[in-house]
C-alpha cells in the first residue's frame, strides 16, 4: 500500500522568499513520485517527477525536489516566491507501472504575499 | 505533446437526470484511464481505473450503476453519473497513461458537476 502526507495544510511565503512545501510517502514498492499544481477550477499541471533516476529533480518555474529516501520525503522548493505560485500543490506516489493509480496528498494551498 | 481534453468543463442539472462525461486523449493512445473525484478544497480521490476493451475497476466505496464507465478505444473514455443527486456535485478529473510514456499521467482540465 502506499500513501502521501503533506505536513501543512496551507503556508505563506512572502514574495522573493523561499519555498517549501513538505511531502512524505510510505510504499512497499520502489515509489514513483510527483509534485503537482493545480490553479482554481483547473486541472493538474506536473511540476516535476522522480523516477528513480537522479534524487535531485528539477521542474517547471523554477520549482525543484529532492528524494531522499532514509527520511521517505520528497520536499518541494522554490528559492523565490513569485505571486503567480499562489495556488494548491499536491504531491503523489504510485508504483513503477504507468497502469497504476497516483495516490494523492491532501494538498497543500500556498499564498504568496506582496 | 500527451493532451488530454474533457467535455463538458462544466454542467449543471437537476435532480435524477443523467451526465455523461468524455475524456479524451488527443495526441497520444491512452492503455489506461483513470477517473478521479475531488470536492471542494480535498484531494484527488480515485474512483476508477479504465482499460480499453475491458470494464473498470471500481474503488471501494464508489458505486458501479451510479457511475458507468466505458472505454471503447485507446483515446477516449467515458463516465456516466446516473439518476444523479446533489451530492454527486464535484470536480471530476480524468487522467490517461500515454503508451509510449509508461510512468506519467496526463491530466484532463477537470469537469465541474452540479446538481440541482
């Protein structure tokens, strides 16, 4: 079985400062694992993916998350906040198969303030 | 590249009628679909995974007659909210396994459900 915890429900940066959003997985299998962001009344844009390749993932808008698997995290940073980040961020995990289902966190919300 | 479209974005309808939900995989052959729920300010529940030519698999908990899923080809599935409630309101989200790209989803644009 796997599963994802996001520690915080929402946080606030202020604009230019750093990012992090935090993710533990728990899976019995090697773990596939994804940040993604979602804009109101949108659907899910990918920001980056781990797949067992390099443990240092960068993504989209200067988005990037290291795997680290002794602490089973996967940490979402940024090194400065831009307004338009303001949006809810959800990391996954699912096995290797592209046939298995994402397991979802229960997102996190960021504000970014001016 | 890997588009996936949803039709309608947004439907509304009373009580009792019946919504049909499309999914498609524009540019790409999807061998699995996946269709997703999410209420207000809650994560992405799974309700059903979707495999051409087969029936879906259900979730624990998400009813079989209520939410009728066909996957007749490799881009396009299908969801059918049947004798729909008020409750049934929701974002629902669709996501397709590209075959040539076996460890991504790709997400559809979500379809915002309300029922009167």
């Amino acid at each position: 079985a796997q599963s994802v915890t996001q520690l915080g429900s929402h946080v606030s940066v202020s604009e230019g400062a750093l990012v992090l959003l935090r993710c533990n997985y728990s899976s019995s299998v090697p773990p596939y694992l994804f940040w993604y962001v979602q804009y109101p009344n949108q659907g899910l844009q990918l920001l980056l993916k781990y797949t067992s390749a390099a443990t240092l993932v960068k993504g989209i808008n200067g988005f990037e998350a290291e795997f680290k698997k002794s602490e089973t995290s996967f940490h979402l940073t940024k090194p400065s906040a831009h307004m338009s980040d303001a949006a809810e961020y959800f990391c996954a995990v699912s096995g290797a198969s592209g046939n298995t289902p994402l397991v979802f966190g229960k997102g996190t919300r960021l504000s970014v303030i001016a | 590249g890997a588009v996936v479209s949803q039709h309608p974005s947004w439907v509304i309808c009373k009580s009792g009628t019946s919504v049909k939900i499309e999914c498609r995989s524009l540019d790409f052959q999807a061998t699995t679909m996946f269709w997703y729920r999410q209420f207000p300010k809650q994560s992405l529940m799974l309700m059903a995974t979707s495999n051409e030519g087969s029936k879906a698999t259900y979730e624990q908990g998400v009813e079989k007659d209520k939410f009728l899923i066909n996957h007749a080809s490799l881009t396009l599935s299908t969801l059918t909210v049947t004798s729909a409630h008020p409750e049934d309101s929701s974002f629902y989200i669709c996501s397709a396994t590209d075959r040539g790209r076996y460890n991504e989803q790709f997400f559809g644009p979500g379809t915002r459900l309300t029922v009167l």
